[in-house]
C-alpha cells in the first residue's frame, strides 16, 4: 500500500515514512499542502496522512480538495492536542480519522490498517451504501447512491460514512442505537475510537442536515447510550 505523508516539519514526515517503510508500506512525503496535491494527483496513493498545519495548502483545504477528486481514498489527519475543533471540521468534511500528536507508532499502524479495512463502510457488513434506496427522515429525502440529501430544493451533499449513519438510525427507527453498535456497522469492529470521536462527527453531521443543530429531528442524542431517530418525526 502507498501512503502519502505530508506535513512541513521535515523530520516528522521522514521519521514517519521511515518508521512506516520498516512496517512494509511504500510512501512517499510533501512538505507543503500544494506539493501533496500534486504528488496526489501525479501518482494516486492508496492512503493519505495529512498534517492540518501546513504552509501554501493546509490540511483541512487539502483534505476538501482531496475528496472533491477522490471520494474513496482513505484520509487520516494529524492534530495538535488543542486543536478539538479542527478535529472536528476535518471529520465533517470527509477525513476518516484523526491522531493527536505525539502519537506512539504502535497506534498510528493500527488505526492506518483498521481504516483501510473499513474502506468504503457501509451500514450492513458487505453492503455497500450505494446499493441502498432512497429514504426521508423527518423532511430530508436521502439518496445513498447519489451520497446527497435534499431539504426541498437544497442538496446538501454526505459523505459513505453520513450515509451509513443515517440508514442505521433509519433502518432502527424509535430504537436506542448505542455507541458500540454505530461504530461496529458504520466505521467497522476494528475501528479503534477516539475519545468522543463519534460525537464530534454526529454534531457535524447535525449540522449538515437538521434545521436546527442545537434542537434536531433528525438525529436525537439518548443519554448514556447512543443517538436514535424517532418515527414521531416523519
């Protein structure tokens, strides 16, 4: 597998492909967010670790463009500990996952390996979301194999994993979907969280799809267990 590294501090992104050659992938590395566009684009890798802070092209305008022109290519970011929001940005426009910096080898290689197992999840093992039929919630019409959503005339665009969230929650109408079973189905049961790594990617999904993200319709929070739709709002 070719995995792409990019980040602007030299040392960081030469250690990490080192240490990740000896793991047996292949990689190559940029040091700014334009250089990696155009190593992206000059040789398609199979994986993307992408520092936010970068010069020319930072990391999260890189990760948009990024899924502009590859919607299935997995995308993993590096954060700094107090960068919560950017963490949480990244996930909403289609990052996969995120590390905090400093992170241990150990846990970078599995969460690497865990995200391309999961490549492409869907909200059923060996379905794909873009075998699934249209379905409303509350007032949104879902269109899975077009990874779009439409609120009368506005299209709001979602990503596989949006996707597979939604048809869990809409396949367990008025059912409690707890944590564990979110991540088992829509990220895979190797997936290896981030603590509140799932709230940080529902609140930005609320964002993209309720009316109202402080009072949504759509995806409901269920203390203690989970998040559920409820058929009361359709």
């Amino acid at each position: 597998m070719h995995i792409l590294i990019a980040d602007d501090d030299i040392n960081l992104r030469r250690g990490l492909a080192d240490l990740l050659e000896l793991e047996g992938f292949d990689c190559s590395v940029a040091g700014d967010g334009a250089a990696a566009l155009a190593a992206f684009r000059a040789r398609r890798p199979d994986f993307c670790i992408l520092d936010i802070m970068m010069p020319c092209m930072d990391g999260l305008e890189l990760c948009r463009v990024l899924r502009r022109e590859d919607d299935r290519v997995p995308i993993l970011l590096l954060t700094a500990r107090d960068q919560e929001i950017d963490r949480v940005i990244g996930l909403e426009i289609g990052a996969d996952d995120y590390v905090s910096k400093p992170y241990g080898i150990r846990e970078l290689v599995a969460r690497i390996r865990a995200i391309q197992r999961r490549c492409g999840g869907s909200a059923s093992p060996g379905r794909p979301v873009e075998s699934m039929g249209r379905f409303r919630m509350d007032d949104l019409d879902v269109d899975p194999k077009a990874l779009r959503a439409f609120r009368g005339d506005r299209r709001i665009d979602l990503t596989r994993r949006d996707v597979a969230i939604l048809s869990v929650l809409h396949a367990r109408m008025g059912e409690a979907v707890s944590r564990n079973d979110l991540y088992d189905l829509c990220w895979g049961r190797d997936y290896l969280p981030n603590s509140h790594s799932l709230d940080q990617y529902v609140s930005a999904l609320r964002r993209k799809i309720e009316r109202d993200a402080g009072a949504p319709r759509i995806i409901r929070s269920v203390y203690g267990v989970g998040y559920r739709h409820d058929p009361d709002a359709d």
